[in-house]
C-alpha cells in the first residue's frame, strides 16, 4: 500500500509539473511573439486576446474569467479530475500571461512570430492536453456537441476557431488575420506531434495462410511481439490465423517488406494508435 500511494504521489508530481511546464511554454508563445505583433491564438484564449485590445482588460484576467463557465461544464460533462487538471492549467497560464506581459516581444516580423509564437504555444497546449489538462474551453463544448449532434470534436473545434480567426480581420486587420491562421495551422500540428510523439505507434493486423512464419520473423527481425488471433474468413467459413502487432511509423516499409517476401497474398490493414500502455511494446533486443 505504501510502494502504490508512494507511485501514485510521484505521478502527480510529474504531471503537475508538465502541466505547469506547459503554461509557460504556452504564455512565451503568446505574450513574447503572438501578442504584441496582434497575432490571435484560436479558442477562449483568441477570444480573450480580442476582447483585450477592445476593452483594454488585462488578457490574464480575460482568459481566466472566460474559461471558468467551461470549467464548470467540464467537471459535470467530464469530471472532477480533469476539471482539476484544467484549472490548474488555466490559472498557471493566466499567471504567466501576466508575468511576461511587460517583456518586449523578440521579433517584430510577423511571419516569424507566426511560426515560433505557433511553435511556443503548440508545444505547451499540447503538453498540457497530452498529462490532462486544458486551456481551452471551446474543446469541452465541442465533446458535448459531439454528443448531441452529428458534427464530429474536430469539426466544432474547427467551426469555432475559423469564426475568432475571422473575427481578428475586423479588429486587426486582414493581413493579421492570415498571420493568425499561419499560427493556429502551426499550433495545431506542434499540438498533434506533442500528443502523439514523433515515434508515432501504428496498430497492424494481418491476415495470412504463412501466419507462422510472418510472426516468428517479426519478431526475429524487427523485434516486436505479435499476438495471434484466430478468426474464421467470413465467405469460405474456414479458420483464420490474424496476426496483431504494433510498431513505430519508421518500422511500417520494413514491416511490408517482411509480410510480402513470405506471403505476397497476404491482407494487411495499418492504423494510427494514439497511446500505447502496459504489455510488452518496448522492442526485444535481437541477436
């Protein structure tokens, strides 16, 4: 009971110090390159950098009052850790908001500062996504909508986003509102690799008359444990052997390889995993 209270405390610690983490590397992005150059983030936080230019609130208090309603969403949509997780973020990012806001910005070109204030805050949401958190409320309202509606998350995230980024040419101009595109484009990708990795996981499965022999040299070769099904074909009603595995994106060409030398007949289907926990994933060392 103490060994599992002892590793349950030191989860905490590292994912509170990620999510904090997160916060600053979200706030440099916004406050040292996004800002000052009237470049606007999408979500609550875009939002809440509109309503500061036109009322002169401070943005710190802006992005913490706005997101509080989804806040509160969240904790009875989603839960009560999550819903601690994301005020955490929230508050940690309204306080560095407010700790860089008297610093110059580092560059006054605006396509730079769409890049790396893209970069800056990309890496820090998604940090923060990635250990349980949020930043922004529109993404509660959009697994709600997902819910209740046909629109998928991505789509509502989506809708919400292209009508703050719009709403940037009124107040900005249109040339800023590019600019923000550019940095919510970059934001979004960095957001993506911050989740998933660059040592992206890829589920396989594949279905073959040689399923011995496929297996024993994936493990062989490529060093990655596979796990046999048996299935039966849908059509013929015999049995089938299916071979169940998982890899890194940079394994799939030598993947194929392997399952078409010994078996060019072979179906193979390939999806994206977006998390991999527990079993036996870590590559076995070949001899």
């Amino acid at each position: 009971m103490v060994k599992r209270n002892h590793k349950f405390f030191e989860r905490m610690i590292i994912k509170y110090l990620f999510l904090f983490l997160g916060s600053i590397l979200a706030a440099v992005g916004l406050e040292i390159f996004l800002v000052p150059n009237q470049i606007i983030d999408g979500g609550v936080v875009g939002i809440s950098i509109l309503l500061s230019s036109v009322t002169h609130l401070p943005l710190s208090a802006l992005i913490f009052l706005l997101n509080l309603p989804f806040l509160y969403v969240g904790y009875k949509q989603i839960g009560k850790t999550f819903a601690i997780s994301t005020l955490f973020s929230i508050v940690s990012l309204a306080f560095w908001v407010s700790f860089f806001h008297p610093i110059p910005e580092l560059t006054h070109d605006f396509f730079l500062a769409a890049i790396f204030g893209g970069i800056s805050v990309g890496i820090g949401v998604g940090l923060i996504i990635r250990y349980g958190g949020s930043t922004d409320g529109t993404e509660i309202i959009a697994v709600i909508f997902d819910k209740k509606t046909g629109f998928s998350v991505g789509e509502v995230v989506m809708f919400f986003n292209l009508f703050i980024l719009s709403s940037a040419g009124f107040v900005f101009g249109w040339d800023k509102a590019m600019y923000s595109l550019v940095a919510y484009f970059v934001a979004f990708k960095v957001i993506d690799i911050t989740v998933s990795g660059l040592d992206e996981s890829k589920a396989i499965m594949i279905v073959s008359e040689n399923a011995e022999a496929i297996s024993a040299a994936l493990l062989a070769r490529l060093g990655r444990g596979v796990t046999i099904l048996h299935g039966e074909g849908g059509w013929s009603g015999e049995p089938k052997k299916v071979l169940y595995s998982i890899v890194t994106r940079l394994e799939i060409a030598k993947l194929k390889s392997i399952v078409q030398e010994l078996d060019e007949n072979a179906f193979v289907t390939i999806n994206d995993v977006h998390e991999v926990m527990g079993g036996q994933f870590s590559k076995k060392s070949i001899h």
